[in-house]
C-alpha cells in the first residue's frame, strides 16, 4: 500500500473523530442549556 493512500487513510480517520467528537460535545452543550431554560423558568 502506497504510503499516501496510508496516510490519507490515517487522516481521514482522525478527521472522523473529531467531528463525532464535537458533535457528542454539542449535543450534551444544547442539553445542558435546554435543562438550564427550563430550571430559569420554574
């Protein structure tokens, strides 16, 4: 295997990560702020 498949490979990998990353952090962010609406209200 070309070592520029390998690392295109790595990164794409890396790259995927992140973004499930950031996406589990915004959704427990938007949580978080929609259970601190609620409580405001109360």
């Amino acid at each position: 295997m070309p070592r520029k498949a390998l690392q295109d490979g790595t990164e794409g990998v890396v790259k995927a990560q992140i973004l499930i990353k950031n996406g589990v952090v915004h959704a427990s962010v938007k949580r978080a702020e929609l259970a601190m609406h609620e409580y405001s209200n109360e």
